[in-house]
C-alpha cells in the first residue's frame, strides 16, 4: 500500500505533518481530514527496498520497551533530539531497532519530525500505536512523557505476552516428546516383533494386526503422510495472511475449550491497554480505537472492533458501538460505556487492563494444571495399546506351551 507524507493545518493555526498509508491519494487525503481541516501538501514516497531476512525479524517488546524508557530519561535530561537518537542508537543491541534508529537520525538531520520518520523507516515493522502515541506527544509537546508511557504499555504487553505464551510451552513439549517415543516404537519395535510372529504363524489378536497395519502403512508412506502435513500447515499459514483467513482462524481460537478463553482475556487486555494509552497520551478516540483494533492480537475481534469505527465516526459513543461487538468480555464493554458517561474512560480502561492482565495469569495457570495431566494421559494410553498389542500375542503362546 503506498505512504504519503503530509503537511496540514488545523483550524485553531497549529501546523502539523506526518506519514499515511492509503489505497490512492483521495483516500490518503480523506484519512488526513479526521484530525486536520486543511491539507497543505501531501506526496507519496518512494517504496523503501527491503533489506535481505527483514521480513523474517521480530520486534523485540522487552527491547522496544527498554528503548522507549531511554528515549524518556534521555529528552528529561534536556539532550537535542538528533544527539538523543544518536545515543540510544549506540546502546541498541537488537539490529532491527539500530539500522531503523539510524535511519530515523538521518531524516531528523534533514528536516523531519520524529514520528514521521519512524513511520517511514519502521513501516510494517514498528507498532501503529507507538507511531500514533508519538505523533500526539509531538502536538502536544511533551515527547519525553510520551515515551514514558510508552516503556510502561510495551513492558505490560510483554509480560501479558510472555504469560499468554508460556501456556503453551509446557504442554507442546510433552506432546513432542510423545510423539517421538511413538515414532520409535512404531518405526522399530512393532517391526521387529511383526517378524517375528509372521516366522511364528501366530493367530494374531485385532489389536496387533492394527498396530502392525499402522506401522506397515507409515514405514511405506511416512514420508508422503510427513510433506501433505507440511504442505497444510503452509496453506493454513497463507490462508491466515488473507484477511478472512485470518478472521476465520481467529474465531476458531476463541472456540478451543482451554486456550479460547485465554486467547480472548489476551486480546481485551491488548486493547484496554492500547486505548488507555494512546487517550492518555492526547490521541483523538476515533485515531485511538483504529489503531487499539489493529493492536488486538486476534483478527476476528480486530474485524468487531474496527466495524465500530463508523459508528462512533457518525457520533455515537464508543459504548454503544462497542455492544455491536458479540464476542468482547462483556464486562470491558459495561465499564467502557461507565467510564465515557462519567469522563473517566481513560482511568476505567487502564483499571480493566489490569483486570484481565490478572485474568490471563489465571487462565494461564489453569491452563496448565488441565493440559499437563491430559497429555501425559494421553500419551500413556497410546503407548499402553501399542505395547499390550505387542505382548498380547506372546501371552498367547506362552499359555499354549
């Protein structure tokens, strides 16, 4: 999609500029008009060549956030903004932050505003919310302040990240190592024991012959059953990168007995901490909800989210707009449409934030307790079948001798 970078003007006099991503220039032009009465001047920028493997490197939350505390502690003390990208730059160890730092200095040398070349050099890489925070703390200009809540939204991002994933570790190790104990006792004993009843002429029980069936059909075709699970694990990761793909794969994870609710308490933790932070840092509500929708980590509430956008665009309240969302907590709408009512809506979100942070950290738990013992149940029970069908037959024979 091409970036327009954009000079425009707001009724009370204040000049203000930055960078839109837009299907056409009318459309980056509409987009502009949200937040300015007049538009100065608006160009497209050229495409950025990616360098080689950017596309397959990861922000760093627990980085970016030390990143955004040294911003603040550094423009508290006073230091210009060039010198200040010039020393954080110096102490980046992550390189994807570095080369992008780099960059940015050299566009502020040349005349641009901070958050206008992040936008630009970050593109697709840094977070909308960041982007947007800092061109609000560049309005109203407290850019050290900014940063500030910066470092604490991404430092509770990636704590709720870390415990939303470390429910999954545990659990995905066990079933690896299942599924390498029954890969050996399929790809090397049941064959050998197979040998040696078919030298027998055993009258075989229905469960051997099974087992043995299974470990004839996976010796013969292992290889061809291993590439078609390849080949759909890669279409169901393309089908995700589609926009309805990835809603679709997204409604099926909030439908997982276990790992749904923990999906959706993450997802609202996602978005009361977005929208907490981009309206405490001055974002206008209807910049902050788009931008808090894309920050949800789950496309089919991201999808909800952003088809309130329009009403609220229309002059409804974001409470009411938010009931037309079916899968959000409840909860998080009730208090949302309490706290627009009583001019607290920023205080009420931050307080739900933590709420479901809370929530996470319990699910997480109980997550585990439920996953662990379930696997390990299962993985016992298939190897107990595999191994009776084996011993089966020989306690036959030996009651015959």
């Amino acid at each position: 999609m091409p970036t327009y970078h954009y000079e425009a003007l707001r009724q009370s006099g204040e000049k203000g500029e930055g960078v839109v991503e837009a299907a056409s220039r009318d459309a980056a032009v509409a987009q502009i008009r949200r937040s300015y009465e007049v538009v100065l001047s608006i160009k497209e920028l050229p495409a950025r060549r990616e360098q080689p493997f950017t596309h397959f490197q990861r922000l760093n939350l627990k980085v970016f956030a030390l990143m955004c505390r040294q911003f603040s502690i550094i423009l508290k003390a006073g230091l210009p903004l060039v010198q200040t990208v010039d020393l954080v730059a110096s102490q980046m160890t992550d390189r994807l932050l570095r080369r992008i730092l780099t960059e940015v200095s050299e566009d502020i040398a040349g005349g641009w505003s901070l958050s206008a070349s992040f936008a630009r050099r970050g593109q697709n890489r840094l977070p909308q919310a960041f982007l947007e925070t800092l061109r609000s703390g560049e309005e109203s200009g407290d850019l050290a302040q900014s940063f500030a809540r910066l470092s604490t939204y991404y430092e509770r991002m990636n704590r709720t990240h870390a415990k939303a994933v470390s429910a999954l570790v545990y659990p995905a190790f066990l079933l690896v190592v299942a599924a390498v104990v029954i890969v050996i006792i399929m790809a090397y004993a049941v064959p050998t024991f197979s040998a040696t009843f078919a030298s027998l002429d055993l009258e075989l029980p229905l469960a051997t012959r099974m087992v043995i069936a299974v470990s004839d059909f996976f010796g013969r075709y292992g290889w061809l059953v291993a590439g078609v699970i390849a080949a759909l694990v890669v279409l169901i990761r393309l089908y995700g990168r589609t926009r309805d793909g990835a809603a679709q794969l997204g409604k099926l994870r909030l439908a997982l007995p276990i790992l749904g609710p923990l999906a959706l308490m993450t997802s609202a933790s996602q978005f009361a901490h977005t929208m907490s932070a981009m309206l405490t840092a001055g974002t206008p509500i209807l910049r902050a909800l788009e931008t808090s929708a894309r920050a949800v980590g789950n496309a089919y509430l991201s999808r909800q989210i952003r088809e309130a956008v329009p009403g609220v665009e229309a002059g409804g309240s974001l409470g009411e707009c938010l009931r037309r969302c079916p899968d959000l907590p409840p909860m998080l709408v009730q208090m949302t449409a309490m706290g627009e009512t009583t001019g607290t809506l920023e205080s009420t979100l931050e307080i739900q934030a933590e709420y479901y942070d809370n929530e996470v950290d319990t699910l997480t738990a109980r997550a585990l307790s439920l996953l662990e013992p379930i696997v390990i149940c299962l993985m016992a029970v298939i190897v107990l079948v595999i191994l009776l069908s084996i011993y089966l037959p020989l306690f036959s024979m030996y009651a015959a001798i």
